[in-house]
C-alpha cells in the first residue's frame, strides 16, 4: 500500500508506529500566525487569521492555534522526539514556519535529537504589500537529519529556493495548503522507493507530492474534515498513477 492516513492526535498515534517506518519527515505544524499575545491565540480562530478569500468557497477550520511559544516549543519537542524514533539513521526533517517561530522550532528539532542542517526558503508572489513595510512574503523550512547523510544513498541536487503561490479557487481545500510544485520538490530529499511521514497532513498535499515522486506516504491528520479531504487526494493521486502506468505499458 502506498500510502496509510491516521485520523486522530499526532502524538497518540506516532507512537503506535514502529521505529524506523519512515526516511523523511516532512510536515506544516500549526505554528499560531499572529499569536504574539494571548489576546490574538485566544480570540481568533485559524480561519480568522489566516486569508483564504481567492478560495471562493469556505474552508475548515483547525485546531492548534492558540498555543503561547513556550506550549509550541514543547509540544513540537515532544513530537519530534517522537518522530526521531521513526526515522531511519541518516534520514531528514523538514517542518514549515514563519518568521516568528522560526527560533523556537530550531530549537525543538536540536532538543528532540535532530542536527539542524539549515533553512530553505519558500518565496510567495502574492501576497499583499504593506505600507511603509516590507512584505512578508516568505516561509522558512527548518530541515535536519538524523546523523550524517550518506549522499550516494539519495544523489540528488535540491534547491534551497521555492517560489510558488497558493492554489486559489476549486484548487484551494485547506487554509494553509502548499503547492504540490513545492513538495514535490521537498519530498525528494527521501530516497526513491522511500516513505515520507507527515504528522500534520492537512488537506494531503504531502502525500501527493510523495506519490508523484514515487515515495509512499504515512499521514496523520486530526481534524475529521481534513483527513476526509486528505483520503480523497490520495486515493485519487494512486489512481491517476496507476492509469499511467498502465498507459506506458501499452505504449
């Protein structure tokens, strides 16, 4: 099978998988934009301070927002403690932020047993510009490994550059949903044949990218609604992988 999707909390569930199910960890935490005091985590829903007008159509919510740093920087410890144990030596974390997580969650992934290799940046046309600002157009990608990586392994050349919008319209199914471009390109750090582990799927967009590149995919989701989406993105992506290769087998 090649792909298996948890609905339910990440950490109950991690810790029923078996060490070294996965090569890469790959995943967008709820890292509590605009939660810099408790008024902002606490009177505003994700949905709220997120903007997700260009879906033209509504979009669930999700919990985890209304975490203070010092609760984030926890949990995310426990977390990836926890998702250390499930990667096989010499496999790698990538984890999604913004700038003002980004401190915390280099130090979560050190503290849970990770080396911190460096940032990747994620360049977003648009977003709107800022008066007498500069725009906040980028995310960061916090990615480590477990130990040393042997590079004959996975011989690839990655970027450490993304630009790509969010999808807009029918295409955007989650508030916070990357492009399939860029994890595509992310999911490529696991060796071919590999599995890549997402402990906050979301609408599944991990998942995608990992069965295009031809990885399998572990997700856990656990908003209901999410991993309906997520189950049906999947299901989908395996169907339209084994049409094609079933067209170049007759080619």
């Amino acid at each position: 099978m090649p792909f298996s999707l948890h609905q339910g909390d990440a950490l109950s569930v991690l810790a029923g998988l078996p060490d070294g199910c996965t090569d890469s960890v790959i995943t967008d935490p709820p890292y509590n934009s605009g939660g810099r005091t408790a008024k902002e985590r606490t009177s505003r829903s994700a949905k709220q301070k997120y903007t997700s007008a260009d879906a033209q159509h509504a979009l669930g919510d999700f919990t985890g927002e209304n975490m203070d740093q010092r609760s984030y920087a926890f949990w995310l410890t426990q977390i990836m403690t926890e998702a250390h144990r499930l990667t096989r030596p010499g496999g790698t974390a990538l984890l999604f932020t913004d700038w003002r997580q980004l401190p915390v969650t280099t130090d979560a992934i050190q503290a849970a047993g990770w080396l911190w290799r460096g940032v990747l940046a994620w360049n977003k046309p648009q977003v709107r510009p800022q008066k007498g600002r500069f725009k906040q157009s980028c995310e960061f990608i916090v990615w480590a490994s477990k130990g040393s990586i042997d590079g004959a392994r996975n011989p690839v050349y990655l970027p450490g550059l993304y630009t790509a919008s969010q999808p807009s319209g029918k295409a955007r199914q989650h508030i916070t949903q990357k492009p399939v471009e860029v994890m595509r390109e992310l999911v490529k750090i696991s060796p071919e044949g590999g599995t890549v582990l997402d402990f906050c799927a979301g609408s599944g967009s991990t998942g995608v990218a990992a069965l295009l590149e031809g990885r399998d995919f572990i997700g856990v989701e656990k908003t209901e609604h999410y991993a309906s989406i997520a189950a049906d993105r999947l299901t989908e992506t395996v169907r339209e992988t084994l049409t094609q290769d079933d067209v170049g087998l007759s080619a």
